[in-house]
C-alpha cells in the first residue's frame, strides 16, 4: 500500500511540474506574439532618441514621449514600462513614428544624446493603457473593476469621406 501510494505521489507531482513549466511557456509566447490590448503586459525592445523638435503628431520632443509602430500602437496610446531601470520607468504617450520603429519596439525620447547612445537596445515589459486616442480604449479603472461595470462600447470608427467624381 505504501508503494502504491508513493507511486500515485510522484506521479501526481510530475503532472503538476509540467504543467507549470507548460503554463509559463505559454504566458511567455502570449507576450511575444500578441496584439496590443488595453490592459495587456507585452514583449519589446526599447531604444532611445535625442534629436527632433516636432513629434508627428505635432506636439514638441520631451520627456515622456515615445516613438512605436502605429500598426502596433497607434499615435496617442498610453503605456506604462516598468523593467527598465528607475530613472526610465513610468509612463510614455506615443507621440511619435518614425521609420526605423518596426514591430515590436518603442524608442523613448532623451533630452541628452550622450544618455541616448548609453541606453543602447534593452529588452523590456510594458502595459498598455490605452490604445490610441479614444478614451474608451482604456484599460478600467479600479471602481469599475470593484464594482464590476461593464464597459462601454467603443466608439465606431468614422467612415472615410468618399470620392465624388465629376464626369461631363
């Protein structure tokens, strides 16, 4: 009986042993190869920035502006980056693109350019808050959470003007 029951224990510990590993190779893939949610914890790289006086979204360079791919994060999203050192962690709004943000990357804006080059490429963790201008797009606050409201349903997107042609 005893042997029995040490068998049905290893057994039963192995299972859970690989779940786990199972489990966490599955959060890390999720990170990697998602879509930008509010409220979702992604995989990127992070570099910096230093020159430039107009973002394209016509605001002036400063602190707390980053740079991504609008495909990825549009112009006006919100996200918090938290695994980088304490000076560079906190809140950004993508305020800028540019053409060698690709993918999975943001580039943080420098006031100093000696500080840019030291910061290199650095792999990082970040939260998005909200994608893009909408408020809607924003992950819920803590009473919505407490109390459970539901959330709102998101803007519709506004039809493109259409084309008239004028033919004789």
């Amino acid at each position: 009986m005893t042997a029995i029951a040490a068998f049905g224990f290893v057994s039963y510990y192995e299972v859970t042993a690989l779940d786990s590993r199972y489990v966490a190779r599955l959060a890390t893939l999720h990170e990697s190869v998602a879509l930008p949610q509010p409220g979702s914890r992604l995989a990127f790289s992070a570099t910096a920035y230093c020159k430039g006086i107009v973002t394209s979204s016509g605001v002036a360079v400063q602190s707390g502006v980053a740079a991504a791919d609008p495909e990825l994060l549009p112009v006006g999203s919100v996200i918090d980056v938290d695994s980088l050192p304490a000076k560079y962690n906190g809140v950004y709004t993508v305020m800028d693109t540019g053409p060698a943000v690709q993918g999975r990357q943001i580039d943080v804006y420098m006031w100093s350019c000696n500080e840019a080059l030291q910061f290199g490429r650095r792999p990082i963790h970040l939260n998005v808050l909200r994608l893009g201008w909408n408020p809607r797009a924003s992950t819920s606050g803590f009473l919505d959470r407490f109390l459970r409201r539901p959330q709102p349903e998101p803007l519709p997107a506004r039809p493109l003007p259409q084309a008239t042609s004028q033919g004789s």
